[in-house]
C-alpha cells in the first residue's frame, strides 16, 4: 500500500536513472502485479493531490492568478514493480510543472528501490490577447489585432505576451491566425528605418531635454540600440523610439 505522499520541496530536485526492479519468479510477479492493480486507485488520488498542491502557485512573472488544471497520465502497463511502503514524487531536474511534462515517482521504503515517472498535463487557463483576424506574415501589429480572451497559457512553451505595449507595433514572425494567443515567439520588433535615414535625436538627462539631427548610420528598430551622426561629425548612440527618433541617455 502506498503512504501519502509527503509536501513536495525544492530537496526533490535529483534526477535518478529509470529502474524498473523484476521480481524473480512468476509467482512473485502475479503477486506484485495484484498488489499494483489494487492499489492504483489510491496511487493515482495521491499522486493528483501532490500535483494540486505543487502547481497552486504556478504563476508566470507579472501575470494574473491563473486556473490551473491538473491531469494525472498512466504508468507504462508493462512495469512490474516490487512493492513498496513509501513512494515520493519529485521533479525531474529540466522539468517544469507546465503543458505536457513528467512527475519522477521513486520507492524510498521496498526490498527494492525502483525509479519511474508518470506523464501529466498541466493546464493554466487565464486572460490572454488573442488574435481577432488573420495577420500576414511581415504585417506590423495595431491595437486593433487582437482582443482579451481566456486562453490555456501551458498550451505551448512560448511565453505569453502580457501587456499591448510588448505586442503593438511588432512585426509577424509568420502568419497569425484568429483564435491564436498572441507568444513571443510569434513577434519581433519592427524595423522602422534604414541606415543613412535623417533622424531627431532627443537628448534627455535631469531637468533638462535637448533636440537636435542626425544621420542614422545603422537600421532602427523600435526599442533597440542604434548609431548616429551628429550634425558636428560626433557619433553617438541610442535607442530607437519611433520612425524618427532616436533617445540618448545622459
């Protein structure tokens, strides 16, 4: 019979190879496999709370409480596993609980120790932008491209995009289509002018705000770092506003 689980903490981190311990007789092996049948009803309710707790605070950086869903996969079929008292879950190390992932199952109290793991699918539904109309590929985003709806942010492993501010003016990386959470491998920031293109340059420091021009002598994208010719030959550095501006920090 398995014992409950105990609370999962960061100790669980060490992966150990799959072993899978045979017994060494069939009759032995009818036996475990009786045991194994009875108890996976409780093996996989325990194995479920675990998970709940684990995943409750699962919550990507800057975004909203998310609702999160936990669904609890099989063992391979073909296992014969020796029995054992107690049974710890633990994460894989290069796992995370999110989408389509494994939960680490190990024997910490048998006559043999054995290694397994379990497949889950973790779910985190929230409020997300979401494409309203086909988007070509190489189109610069507007704020009338996508709407708020719920979407399941584990869907996929690119992150979601947050905030308008990181989505509006960005460029298609291919095309989009309605329905589709906006993700970061979905964008990239636009390119708004060419080298050689006349440009302001706002130079902004405490109390003060000087404008002047200059000769973009790299291209600009919006956010990005980009070299200028001042009017006086000087070569300055700084970052892309907008189709015209570039902004130094003084």
């Amino acid at each position: 019979m398995f014992n409950k689980f105990s609370n999962p903490t960061p100790s669980v981190s060490r992966t150990l190879d799959v072993v899978v311990a045979f017994c060494f007789s069939l009759g032995a092996v009818a036996t475990v496999q009786a045991q194994a049948n009875s108890a996976k009803p409780e093996f996989i309710e325990a194995t479920q709370r675990w998970l709940d707790s684990a995943v409750s605070n699962v919550r990507p950086a800057g975004a909203a409480p998310l609702r999160m869903e936990v669904a609890v996969g099989e063992l391979d079929s073909r296992l014969r596993l020796a029995p054992c008292a107690r049974v710890e879950p633990y994460i894989p190390v290069g796992t995370r609980l999110w989408g389509k992932t494994r939960l680490g199952l190990r024997c910490m109290d048998g006559s043999v120790k054995w290694n397994v793991f379990l497949p889950v699918t973790i779910k985190a539904y929230g409020t997300a932008w979401v494409i309203k109309g086909d988007v070509a590929q190489g189109a610069v985003l507007t704020d009338t491209d996508a709407i708020e709806a719920e979407v399941d942010w584990a869907e996929e492993t690119s992150p979601i995009v947050i905030s308008p501010s990181q989505w509006v003016g960005q460029v298609a990386l291919k095309a989009l289509t309605t329905g589709q959470a906006l993700r970061q491998g979905m964008i990239k920031p636009a390119q708004v002018f060419q080298a050689g293109t006349q440009v302001r340059v706002v130079a902004q420091g405490p109390g003060f705000q000087i404008t002047s021009d200059g000769q973009a002598l790299s291209v600009g994208i919006v956010g990005q770092p980009a070299r200028v010719r001042m009017d006086g030959g000087r070569v300055m550095t700084g970052i892309v506003l907008d189709s015209r501006t570039v902004k130094l920090e003084i």
